[in-house]
C-alpha cells in the first residue's frame, strides 16, 4: 500500500481482523481513517457489524436458510440472467 493507495473496503476489513500485513499498510488505513470522516463513520459501522459477528454462536452458520429467503435469492438470479440475455 503506498501513500496513494485508495483504501477500499477490503483493506478495512483486513484491518478489522488483522490482516494487514506490515506496518505501512495499518498505517495507511489508520491515516486514512483519521482524514476522512465518512469512511471513518462507515469503519465505525463495520466495526459494530464485526463485533457482532464475531459474538455469532457458530451453530447460527449451520442454520438452514428460509425458503422465503432463498426464493427472493432465485428471483433475482433469474432477473439477472434475464436481463444478460437481453443484453447479449
């Protein structure tokens, strides 16, 4: 990451769970945190999201996925597939 370096969300994430791996690229994310103030505010949500996750029981991932759920997912596959082949 250099002094350029855009931080994206990925970025923010990996330093929510310290992946960053050197210095330089924490230090880039922290730099950038403290002179942008919407992306220290969306951070700061992430931050929670993270937190939260983090206190997720495991037996919540093994969880089947409502059917309600699952058919709003279908339906927008669909569209999505739909929409590519009109387009092609």
């Amino acid at each position: 990451m250099t002094e350029t370096h855009t931080i994206s969300y990925q970025d923010l994430w990996d330093y929510l769970d310290g992946l960053l791996d050197t210095p330089e690229a924490r230090r880039a994310v922290e730099t950038a945190l403290m002179r942008n103030e919407v992306l220290a505010a969306e951070f700061s949500l992430m931050r929670a999201q993270h937190r939260v996750l983090n206190q997720t029981p495991a037996s919540v991932e093994r969880e089947a996925v409502p059917e309600r759920l699952l058919n709003v997912v279908r339906r927008a596959r669909r569209a999505v597939a739909a929409g590519d082949a009109k387009a092609g």
